[in-house]
C-alpha cells in the first residue's frame, strides 16, 4: 500500500500541492522541529508527505492531511508553532497513558477473576 | 527491561519444548476465556496459512460454526485461544494467567515510557539539536 502510495505520488506530480512548512516530532526524548515540504493531495484521497530539508539524503515522514493534526506520532504546522506542538504531543502522551491504564485493568480483571475462581 | 516471556529469542527457545502441528488434523481441546471463566471446547485441528492452524467446533449446537484461528505451538496463548491435546484446566488456567501477566507487565513498561515523555514535555523546555 505504501509502495502504491508513493507510485501514485510520483506519476501525478499535478496532483498534489506543496507548501513549505514545520514538522514536530519527538526524537531522543526531546521535541524535534524540522523545516521542510509538505505534500498534500488535492483529491484528498491519500494522506500527506513530508519531505524534510535541508538534508544530506532527501528524507520524508508520512504525517496527516490537516495542519496540528498529529498522525504517525508527527504534527506539521505551516508557521513555526512550538508551544501548540507541545500542547499536542503533551495531550497524546496522555491519551496513551489513558488508553493503556484501560487496558491494564482489563487484562488486571481477568487476572483476578481467573485466580478467584480458582481458589 | 524487556519481558522475557514475550521476547522473540525466548519464543525460539520455547518452541523445542511445545507439539507442533504437522499434516494431519487431530482432536484437540480449545480453552477460552469468556467473561472471566475458562471455557472448554472440543474440536478438530489442522494446519492452515502463515503459520497458524484452524480449529473447527464438533459441537454443532452453538451458533457458531466458524473456523477459528489459533496457534500451530500447543499450549501457546494466540487469538484469546490456546488448544492443547488432552484435558487439562488447571494447565491451561496456568498458560492464561502467566500470559495475562507477560501482557500486564508488557502495557506497565508502555506506560512507563509514555509517562517518561510526558513528564519530559511538562518540565524541560529544550529543543533536539538536530
């Protein structure tokens, strides 16, 4: 799929717009900024890619088709926007723990209920 | 530190000690775990894709009449499922619980990490040099 994806990127050049713009990832337990490129499809079909720059090898980074919307643990912004990078990645970090608080108490439930029955 | 159980060079290891599922089909029990009880069921195994086998239910009364994918290693937790080739409860509650634990332990290291890079996020201000 990823492989189609990048086929179709690189057959339809007319298809997609680019932007320059700010990438936000978290690398190294530090936030990260990285300027660069993103490509958007007009059909809005595929998501968007990131090509980074400058760099020594043409790097890219899937990330999501809307600005300040974080997929693929990266958010892009076409401004430089590091305090609503934070508030974003911090709202994630949360969002995970949560998830994974859930999860643990499912697997805790079973636990329980397994060694109570048991007994 | 990585959890032994689930780590891909302890599951090599595991595997001289497990049945492995050849050609033919045999029966098997099937133990599951539905709403917090172990539930047991009888059926026929056989091999099937990427490195899995199928168990088919002998008990037609239940609605489902599906084919279930489960582990080709007996005793290995796949799916919710294990299968193992005669009746054993107490073996397999065993099997489900050091399982649930392995998962438990697995999500809290998970956990740990996130909580690291909230905390990292809250406190410092510093940007990765690139």
């Amino acid at each position: 799929m990823h492989a189609l994806k990048m086929k179709t990127r690189y057959l339809n050049p007319a298809r997609f717009e680019e932007h320059p713009a700010f990438l936000y990832t978290i690398y190294q337990n530090a936030l990260r900024c990285q300027p660069g490129i993103v490509s958007l499809d007009k059909e809005k079909e595929l998501g968007g890619r990131f090509y980074i720059e400058p760099s020594v090898k043409v790097s890219s980074f899937n990330v999501d088709d809307q600005e300040g919307v974080m997929w693929n643990r990266a958010v892009w912004f076409y401004e430089k926007s590091d305090e609503k990078a934070r508030e974003i990645f911090v709202k994630y970090e949360q969002e995970c723990i949560r998830e994974l608080e859930h999860k643990i108490k499912g697997h805790e439930d079973i636990l329980r209920s397994l060694n109570l029955k048991g007994e | 530190m990585s959890n032994p159980y689930l780590s891909k060079k302890r599951l090599k290891n595991d595997e001289k000690y497990h049945f492995r599922i050849g050609k033919e089909s045999f029966d098997v029990y099937l133990y599951s775990i539905r709403t917090g009880a172990l539930e047991k069921r009888f059926g026929n195994l056989s091999k099937s894709a990427r490195g899995h086998a199928q168990f088919v239910f002998f008990n037609q009364d239940s609605l489902c009449n599906d084919r279930i994918i489960v582990s080709q290693l007996e005793s290995r937790v796949f799916n919710g499922l294990l299968w193992l080739r005669e009746e054993n409860d107490n073996e397999a509650k065993r099997l489900f619980i050091q399982h649930e634990n392995a998962k438990c332990e697995e999500l809290k290291e998970k956990m740990e990490k996130h909580r690291q890079n909230l905390i990292l996020l809250q406190t410092t201000k510093e940007w990765h040099k690139a």
